[in-house]
C-alpha cells in the first residue's frame, strides 16, 4: 500500500508509531498527482519543495518531540482557492486575482498548520466559491462529469487520494455536495464555530469552512485541531438505538431516483444495524429556507462584490457584477424577513430533535451531473446552511453511471462533536466498503 | 478659513466648484496633523507624499472630466488600523502584525477610493479592536481623557480635525461611544450593509464598520458611497411633527448625570423645534440585550483569536488569549441561547415603531472619562449593535469638565437612509452651535 492511499487518520496514527514519514507522505501524494492531476485538474498550485520541507521540519519535530505534536501532524492538506495562504497565492479563481500573494494565512490555514498539518498546496474552485467561472476540475471518477462546487477542487483532490485532507466553503451547498459527487466524506460544522478570516466573504451569515477527509475519524481530527466544543470528551455513540430522523426536507420535489435510492439504502442499512429510523418532517414556517438562503446569499453578496464592481467591472464575471447591478427582486425588505425568518426556524431548530438523535437527508439530489458547465444543485444543502447546523456527509452507494451517492447527517448548532460520534456509528452500515478508504 | 477646517461635505463643495484642490486640501490636513499630532497621537502610520499624490491624480481627474467623480473625490480619509490598506501597513496596534502589509485594501477602503477618496493615514486602536492594548491616542479636548475607544485615533482625527472623515468599526460601542467623547458625527450603518471584508475579525454576527464626520452630510456622502439602499431617493424629512421616541433604554442605572442632561436637553430642543418627543421603552425580552450582546462577542471572539493564540500565543495580549483560554462561563449553550434572543428581537425591532419615526437614545453614560487607562464603557451600545439597527451620533452640549456630550439617533434594520435625513432634519436643532463645523 503506498502512503498516498492512507486515510488521514490511518497516516497520522502511522507516523505516531514511527512507522511513516510525513516526508514519505507528502512524497507519496506528490507523486500521485504527478500521474493523475493531468486529467483531474484538481490543483491550481503546488509548491512540492515548500511542502516538502515543511514535511522534514515536522520530522524533525517528531523525532526531537514525539509526544508534543498536534492532531494533524505530518498530515499534507489541500486548501480551496478562496483561502488565504502565507507562502502559495490566492487566486478565487478570478482574472483580479491571478498572482495574488496574500501574505498571511487565512484563521484556518494557521491553525491547520499550528496543528502539525502540512500545506500541500491549493485547489482549483468555483470563481469566488460565488458564480461566474467554474473550476476546470474534472470528476475523477468520470471525467466528463463535474465534481461539484464550488470546493471542486478539493472535493476531486481527495477523492482521487491526492491529498487525505482539504478544506472546502459553503454558502449554499458547496462544500458537503461535492462530498457526495467524489464519494467522500466531508463536514460542515456549526456557522462560526471556526473562523472566516482570510477567505473571500460572500454572504456573511452563511459563510462557513469545511473540510474533506476519507472517514469520519479524519474529519475528527481536523474538529480536534479547531478545539470544537466536546472534542476529546464526547464519548462513543451506540448505534443500536440511534434514534435517525429519515428527513426527505421540504425540497423532495428536486430529488432523483439515485438520491432517492440512497436515502432509503441509508435508512436500511441503519435499521438492520440497530438504529431505529423514523419518519421526519420540518415543520410548516421550515418550508421557505431553501428561498431564504437564496435571498440572503444574493441580498449580502451585493455588498460582498461591490468593491470589486467598483475598482475592476471589466474582470469581475457578469454573474457576480449582477449582484450589484440587479436586485433581482432582492430587497433590504426581502433580506430582512428572510433573516426573520432564519433567526425563528435557528431558534427553534434544537426543539425538533425531541423523538430523535439526529437527521438523515439528501446530500444532494443524485450523482454528479455530466459536464462542466454546471457544478450541481445546492437546493439539498441550503436549508441546512441557513440553520447554521453542523453536516457529515457520508458515501453510500452508486448511481446509474457509476458515480457516487452520498447522504449527510445534521444534528442542532454546536453538537459538532456529537454529530461525528454519532457519525462514527453509523458509517460501517451507510458505507459498509468503506468505499474510500 | 483653513482648508483643514472644512467639513467633509463643504470641502466637497468646494472642490466641485474649482474653489480648491484636493492637493491643498490635504496639504493642510498634514500641517494640521504636524502641528497637532504631537500632542493627540491620533496616528500611526501618514504617508505624506503617497496622499499627496494621490490628490494631484484627483486633481487631474477632476480637470479632465468633473462631471464623472465620485461622491469622495478628493477627500482625505483615516483608516483605523484594524482596517486593511494595500499600500500602507495594517498593525492592529500589536506586536504581532508590526509592520504588516497586507497588500490589498480592505472593500471599505476600496470602495472609499472608487468613490474618489484619498487615504491619509492608519489611525490608532485597541489591539484588533477588541481588548489588550489601549491606543495611545489622546482626548483633543483635554489630553488627560480618554478619545473613547476602539476607534480612538478615528475619533479624536476628526474631532481635532486633522482629516475631515475617518474609519471606525463597532462590535459593542467602538464606533459610536468615540463620537460622542470627541464631539462629532458618527454612523454605524445597518449590520452587513457594508463589506467588513479585510477587517480583523472579532465577533462576526456583530463586528460594523462606521464613519466619522462633522456634520449629517458629511456622513451622507459617505452612505452614498457605499451605495446603501434609499441614498439619493430618500426626500427630505420635515422636523416639524416627527415623532421622537425618547428611550432611556434597559440599562438606564449605568447613566451620568452628563448624559442624563444631554438626552433631555437634545429632548427638549427637539420639541421647541417642532418635533413630537414621546417616551419610548423597549419591550421586556430586550431587557437582557446588553448581556447577550457580551455574550456573543466573547463567544465569537473565542473562534477569532484562536489561530494566534495558537501560532503566536506569547506576543498576544492575555485579556485576548482568555477569550480562547476560558469560557467565562460562555459555552456554546449561552451562545445560542443569545443568538435566539438576538434574532427574535431583531425580527420584532421594528414593529416598535408604529407610534415613532426615531429613537433617541445615549451614544454613552457621559462624557469621556479621565485617563488612557480605559475607554469609556460601551453599555449604552451593545443593545443597537445586537439588534444591527442603524445609527448616527450627533453632539449636543458638554458635560461639567468641558468635555462634549452626544446623543445617538436609532432607526430598524436597513432605514440608513431615511435615519441620516431625520438626522440631517434634528442635527440644527440638538447642535445648535454646530460644535465641530
């Protein structure tokens, strides 16, 4: 097994016991992009020197240090291309920006790095994680197919085991979507329970980090890095009894057989496990929020994009200049009952887990759709995003043309450890393979 | 009259009518801030020749084409340094980010430029505009008081006027508290109305950005700019009949007898001008908003600081570190129970004025306390800062050491530009000496 086929946890555990190199690793998964990415197009920059000394350096850290190191030591992790780093440049994937050397770490990056995780470079993305220009990224597991967005770089990075770790944003659905297109596993926690600074804002209120790994031990460690609250304390989850809410959402009109046919293998799965699945349903006043994120992702992306639209028109993509331009029947009135009605379902959100543990729900309406020129539909992720509710998104199975087909479970603001033990139950039975790992 | 003693809007007008350059206007700003600086510490970083000839380009874009300039041209503007400048260092007056450059402006930057503004200097703050160090800036008004702060070296800037309009940020009182300790104009606009994008992050769900001016008008300019909702289209508010709600506000037992006198004498000269002032109080399940207001900043603050209590824990202030070192009783549980608060008042906040247009309300307990060794107490503005109401600070008389007194205009959610033309209708009667212009 070569070192690039770990998981993230499988090679941090390896390296705790002195059995792997980060430099090996970092090597390893070089050269695995060296023979794939020509056809994936899942990175923009690579810097394989800086990463590798980075590598040596936490070698040396080990050796001098074996107890001292952080959660994520030696482990190499991709960053989307809206996320600033110190040493690589930050492009948002936009004509304004080709070159742009931030020069500091964006908050996620430095505690990453603080962390022991090593920056392996940075992937390519939907222009602005917004609209406009979509990542040249290619499915890995069929090329004429998208791999999502707008983490579409990160997502097919990770699928295709170039890297075990990357972060991705979500403001609508971009981040546990792609998740589901590239049959891995990803998170989305709480909205502001990990810092935003040094990414590119979009809408505020929305606007959340994530990250991709191939089990849900991975996606632990980068909750451990983060300190979210009950990491490290949370006990295990049993699954026999695991109360799962099967919640078709007030969007199942969107929903295709594939995404159909997952949610229902899911909720097999678990009952034959020993989880006990029922019925859920958002309540009546829930109906809006898939409309409500759109108004608030359009109503603050219009203060988002002014600067740009001001100082650079020409370069800024007519998608995003239409923000500013248009109201599109967007209103500060509009805005405001949508965040109305945001803060009452938020606030009432945790009351609906009474008869249930956790929800069970489309990660999106059914496998990577083909071609580039579209990135999927966010309409199964928005609600979620609008509720500020941590997401696992989980693989489960297969569609028609062979593509991946995931779920996500959703648990109320701030259970983000919770949701990952819960989680950690409930994976052998969604993913019995282990598809990725 | 010196060009430096120009408010923002006549200074406009000036230059519009060829009666006087931008370059000799800033020229003047210096020589002011040569003169005086010394005494005030204001700023941190001037860079003479780059503001002047960025003035001699405005100059020349107003010959060639004086029609087609923005709402700014040719104004000077100070930026609090916890605001990123592409050609200036951004410190955030710690030891950390000495000499920084981030290499591009922050979207309020880039937008004040777009609009013809021409940048002057970095103004001193508390560290990330959040706790620790003090700015080293001093009351113009007597050199043993505090400005006010976080927007110290902002307020006391255009009070002293060295510059007619500066930058400020507001998460509790940062922004309004400053006006009303230097005797000028503040506005702190509807919460998200204004890119906080390239500013230290501290409690997102909060953080403002917000103007100094010395006159209505001069913050208008400034809205206008910013291209917020109504500017441009709001008609004139007649004073005569406007109905004033007079809100002592829940936290009322924290007022001076300064700022008890200061809200009824802005009350009473209101009424002898024609307005209808009617007491006004907030309903019961506000009564808790200045709590929630510090709950949430701790609570967010916590997220915000802890990639450099990670990476560089030992040149980061210990009142910053204790957000991420301890919860003071702040777990993720008071947080959301503060973010359901926040939300359900914020959606009832403007229900409440179906019997008022305005409410008027302390910019502060009362004037600026003696010393640098604090900056006032922010109690009399968590409340509006929670609700990301909009609101203007306009002076009104002096309490009984000299110092001025102001009082705040508040009006809901997005009403920015109806609020500045019922300050713009109040402002003659509450200065009536129009103090700073």
């Amino acid at each position: 097994m070569e070192p690039y086929e770990l998981s993230a946890s499988e090679a941090a555990r390896s390296i705790r016991e002195g059995r792997l190199t980060s430099e090996s690793l970092v090597r390893s998964c070089l050269e695995r992009i060296d023979a794939r990415d020509p056809g994936i197009r899942a990175w923009i920059h690579l810097d394989p020197a800086l990463s590798l000394a980075a590598a040596r350096e936490a070698d040396k850290r080990f050796v001098a240090a074996p107890s001292a190191v952080g959660p994520l030591h030696g482990l190499p992790f991709g960053v989307k291309d809206v996320i600033d780093t110190a040493d690589m440049p930050t492009t948002h994937n936009s004509p304004i920006f080709q070159g742009h050397r931030p020069g500091r770490d964006a908050a996620c990056v430095a505690i990453a790095r603080s962390a022991g995780g090593i920056l392996l470079g940075k992937t390519d993305t939907v222009e602005f994680a917004s609209g406009g220009r979509k990542a040249a990224t290619r499915n890995p597991l069929n090329p004429d197919h998208t791999p999502g967005g707008s983490s579409s770089g990160s997502g097919a990075a990770v699928g295709d085991r170039h890297v075990p770790l990357a972060f991705g944003t979500q403001t609508g659905g971009s981040h546990i979507r792609p998740a589901s297109f590239n049959g891995i596993y990803g998170m989305k926690p709480t909205w502001g329970a990990v810092s935003r600074e040094g990414i590119k804002h979009y809408a505020v209120s929305l606007d959340t980090i994530g990250w991709y790994g191939r089990s849900v031990a991975d996606l632990a460690l980068m909750a451990e890095a983060y300190r979210l609250e009950g990491m490290g304390t949370t006990a295990p989850v049993p699954l026999a009894g695991l109360r799962v809410g099967l919640c078709r959402s007030p969007v199942w009109s969107s929903i295709e057989p594939a995404g159909e046919a997952a949610l229902h293998l899911a909720a097999s799965r678990l009952e034959q496990a020993g989880a006990i699945v029922v019925p859920f349903e958002l309540p009546e006043e829930f109906a809006t929020l898939a409309e409500v994120q759109d108004v608030i992702r359009r109503g603050e992306g219009r203060a988002s994009f002014l600067d740009l639209h001001l100082s650079d028109r020409h370069r800024l993509h007519p998608e995003l200049a239409d923000h500013c331009e248009h109201n599109r029947g967007i209103t500060t009135r509009t805005l405001t009952e949508a965040y109305d009605v945001a803060g009452l379902c938020r606030a009432r959100f945790a009351g609906l887990f009474e008869g249930i543990d956790v929800i069970l729900t489309p990660a999106a309406p059914g496998e990577a759709p083909k071609g580039l020129h579209t990135t999927g539909d966010h309409i199964f992720n928005g609600i979620w995003t609008v509720l500020h509710a941590p997401c696992v998104a989980v693989p489960c199975t297969q569609g028609p043309n062979g593509l991946p087909v995931g779920v996500q479970f959703v648990a109320p603001r701030f259970a983000d450890a919770n949701l990952l033990a819960m989680a950690e139950a409930m994976a052998p039975a969604v993913d019995p393979g282990m598809m990725t790992a």
